[in-house]
C-alpha cells in the first residue's frame, strides 16, 4: 500500500506541474549562440572570433571568462577586487608535501574546471554518484584524494565555509554592454544534494535587496557583460557574505521567475539582437524551483538526518512546486532560434 501510494503520488505530482521551457517558443527571428555549461563557455570564448560572424551573443571578454571559469584564477580576480571569497590555493606536490599548514581545513576539493571530474568515468565513480566536490576535514585525507585525482588535471582546496544550506543563495543576473544591470533575481538554495556542497534541489525566491545590490557590484567591478549565476555563502564568523563561484553563463534554473517578469534567458536574446530592454528587478519572495530527481537522492541519503519523513516529503510533493526540472536535459548549446 506504501509503494502504490508512493507511485500515485509522484505520477499526481508530474501530472500537475509545469515546465520552464515554454520560453524557447518566443526566441524566434535570428541565430543565437547560448552558454549552457563551462566547457562550452570555454569553446565560445577561444573561438569567438569565428563565431561572431555566424552567431549573436553577449560575452565578457575571452581573458576575464577564462579566469572566472578557473578555480585556481577565480579566487584571484575577486581577491584582487577585494570582493569576500574564501581562501582558495592551488594544490601541488609543493603544497602537499612541504606547506600543509597553508592549505586551509576543513575544505572543499575541487578540479580547476568544473567539468573535469564529471566528464571522466573514473573519476565520476570516485567521487560518488552526484559530487562535483569533495569536503576533506584532515590532512591524511587530503593527501589520499590528491593522489587518486591529481592525474585528472589541477586541484584546488578552498576553505570551507561552516554552515548549512540556509546560509546559502543564488544571485542571478544579466549585466549589459552599457554596464546596466537589465535582470536580477536572489535565491535560497533550501536543500542541495550533497548537502551543504552540491547543485541545489529546492530554491526559494527571497527579495534580498542587499544580495541585489551585491551581485550587481561584483559585475560592474568585473566589468562583465552577459549572464552570471553568483553562488554565495554566509559566513557566521565574521558576518560577511562570500562568493563561492560566479558561473559565466545561464543556469538550469535561472529563468524560473520568468511567470513573474524576471526572463533573463529572453533579456539575453534580446540583448544579443541590439534590441531596447526594460530593466526587470522585482519578483515576489516564495517562488520555488525543484529538481524532483536530485532532491529524491537527497531525500534518501539525509532526510532522516535532517529530521524530514516520507509523509511530509510526499505531501509536499503532492502540493507541487512553482517550476519543476524532471530530469537534468542540456539543451543544444548552439542552435538556430
């Protein structure tokens, strides 16, 4: 009776919720080149040349894209701008072996380039099933992981910032060649699988005009043109928001408010066109994306540590969700609109 409950009730959930993908339906007129992921913004960003005479797009220059994308350059352009990030060092044999006491701990281990890990199988079953990072809270430890991934191309270690998902949030938004900020929106990542470290399974709209105000500033000290997704976490300790990563490109979810007038795929295509866009900033707190997939896995594996039950967990599921992502589809990175 469980399961059968349990079946009904997703096919319920799936029969009555809406998708985000109308939206491709209105960009119709001209060839756009959209950035879906780090490896292609890096293919756009080396070949941009050749494709600005076939494609339309708004970019950040080549430099300022390539050091945004890598892990290891990343901490050093936000440093450099004393934007709040946390302390991210390169790893070598050096600093394995000779510095230990610089490599901050607890920490995240990351690849340089988010696809690395991800694109290899063998270093995809390491990592465990949905990992894209992993959090290391000794030195022994770390020494083990360097030696099993270090073959994968360069490791960062970058400190971890204590706390869990309600101090994390998710700025996106779109900032023009004129230097205008034409969309924004601030997210909680209300759960993440793995937790406190991984992609977001449920986000929840939260009108935060301080982190508006912060993102909008990192881009214009940036001098960056096109969609970002900013990753923040809040640090207890010193009360400062920190920028994890900036993504140089649309998210999966970043056009979720679009029902609310926040369509930053559509200011990114029109933008691209040269045509006039009104600057959209407001949206209502409490819109939430879900991604039933990942937040099913989160369910299993840190439900009952978190203190949430299939009952509760069903139910919510049978109330639904404002914009559902049912599996994770990538759409064709360079296509004719």
């Amino acid at each position: 009776m469980v399961t059968l409950f349990v079946v009904l009730s997703i096919f319920f959930f799936f029969f009555k919720q809406k998708t985000a993908y109308e939206m491709l339906r209105s960009l119709v007129g001209s060839e756009m080149c959209i950035r879906d992921s780090d490896y292609y913004v890096q293919f756009v960003m080396r070949h941009a040349h050749d494709l600005a005479g076939h494609y339309r797009f708004t970019a950040p220059g080549a430099g300022r894209t390539k050091n945004l994308v890598s892990k290891i350059h990343a901490h050093e352009v936000l440093s450099g701008l004393n934007i709040p990030t946390p302390l991210t060092i390169k790893l070598t044999k050096d600093t394995i072996g000779r510095a230990p006491d610089k490599i901050p701990l607890p920490c995240i281990l990351k690849p340089e380039f988010h696809d690395h890990w991800l694109e290899d199988d063998e270093a995809a079953r390491y990592i465990g099933l949905g990992n894209k990072v992993i959090y290391v809270d000794d030195y022994q430890t770390l020494q083990l992981h360097y030696a099993r991934l270090s073959g994968f191309g360069e490791l960062v270690a970058q400190e971890f910032i204590p706390g869990d998902s309600a101090n994390l949030f998710y700025y996106a938004g779109y900032r023009n060649r004129a230097g205008k900020i034409l969309a924004a929106h601030v997210s909680n990542k209300v759960r993440t699988f793995p937790d406190k470290l991984g992609s977001e399974t449920l986000l929840r709209s939260v009108y935060r005009r301080d982190l508006l105000e912060a993102g909008g500033e990192i881009l214009h000290k940036l001098d960056y043109t096109g969609p970002a997704g900013i990753d923040f976490k809040y640090d207890q300790r010193d009360s400062v928001f920190k920028v994890i990563e900036i993504n140089c490109r649309l998210g999966l979810n970043d056009c979720y408010l679009a029902g609310h007038g926040i369509d930053i795929p559509s200011v990114y295509y029109n933008d691209s066109l040269g045509r006039e866009v009104e600057p959209a900033l407001d949206y209502p707190d409490g819109v939430t994306w879900y991604s039933f997939q990942s937040d099913l896995g989160w369910m299993r594996v840190y439900g009952k540590m978190q203190g949430a039950t299939w009952a509760r967990w069903l139910a919510q599921l049978l109330k639904g969700y404002d914009s559902v992502s049912y599996t994770h589809l990538t759409l064709p990175t360079i296509y004719s609109v």
